[in-house]
C-alpha cells in the first residue's frame, strides 16, 4: 500500500521515510508476522532449532546399556530373560550405540534394525502392534523387515543379522 500523499512521513527515528516507501497495512503486518511464526515453527521441529542436527529427546546414553545386553564392537549379546521390555511379543528394546532396536515377534522371532531413522537421523521412539515408530516427523516402519509404512521417510531401517540361541535365550546381533 503507497502513501496517500507525496509529502515525507516523519519516522519514529527523527528522520522521514521517503513519500514513495510503501507501508505495511494491517493484512501485509499479519499475513508477515503469519509466515514468520510457521517458519520457526518448522524451523524447531526439524532438529531443536539449535544446529545440533536431531534431538533424541528420551534416547538411551550412548555409552549405558540396558540390564541383560552386552556389547563387543559392533556385536550386542541380549540375555532375553534379563531384558523385560523385549520378553514379551511385540516387545522392544533401543540401544543407543551401535544405535539398535531389536524386537520380538513372538515364537522366538526377533528382528534387528538400525534405530537411527533415514528421513532426520533421530533414534526411533517405541514398537506398538509390529510398527517401529520415529515420533520426530512420524514415520514408521514395518517391524518384520523395516520397510516404510508412513513417511516423510522415504527409505526403510536397515536390518542388521540376527541369531537367536534358544537353549540359552541369547540373542546376537551383529549390527556393522
């Protein structure tokens, strides 16, 4: 919207704006102010706003591992009986370096994957009815071979070799 008249407008600085400058009506201050809020929005929900990449807000230390789980390298060894969250079917559990989730499909089935979810880089979150879910975007996986039911993802979790050792309940994962 241009000024109605030529003359210079005093400005709050003690100058004058120029006569042609084009101020802002109440629609252009809104419809700005509007766009500026969605974009930080966005902006901060893509990875904490703070140039850190992903948040994993919740995620298990890197260094710690869950009561019955072993590392050695890029091999974890899974005492099952002494991981209650992995027990029962449906059951899960997230290791935070190698970054793993591994889950039980029931019938000492159990399946291994990346927990580190191709579309932002965040640790998936939970496991519910044979889904992996990421709760930073939402995507979810297929929990029998990690493919993408929901996006914004737009490739599955990479599986990584499991072996279940059923007279001892050990699970070894190789997860290189």
């Amino acid at each position: 919207m241009l000024r109605s008249s030529d003359s210079p407008v005093p400005s709050a600085t003690g100058g004058s704006l120029p006569a042609d400058m084009p101020l802002l009506d109440r629609r252009g201050f809104l419809t700005t102010s509007g766009a500026a809020a969605i974009a930080a929005l966005l902006t901060s929900a893509c990875g904490g706003g703070d140039g850190g990449g992903p948040t994993d807000a919740g995620a298990p230390d890197n260094n710690a591992l869950p009561t019955g789980v072993t590392r050695d390298g890029t091999t974890l060894r899974v005492d099952i009986e002494r991981v209650a969250t992995l027990r029962p079917t449906n059951g899960f559990v997230i290791v935070g370096s190698p970054a793993t989730v591994i889950v039980n499909l029931g019938n000492d089935q159990f399946r291994a994957f990346t927990a580190r979810c191709p579309h932002a880089g965040c640790l998936v979150s939970s496991v519910s009815n044979r889904r992996i879910v990421c709760n930073c975007h939402g995507s979810t996986f297929d929990a029998d071979n990690g493919s993408v039911l929901v996006g914004p993802a737009l490739s599955g979790l990479r599986a990584f070799p499991v072996t279940f050792a059923s007279e001892t309940r050990v699970l070894t994962v190789n997860a290189a």
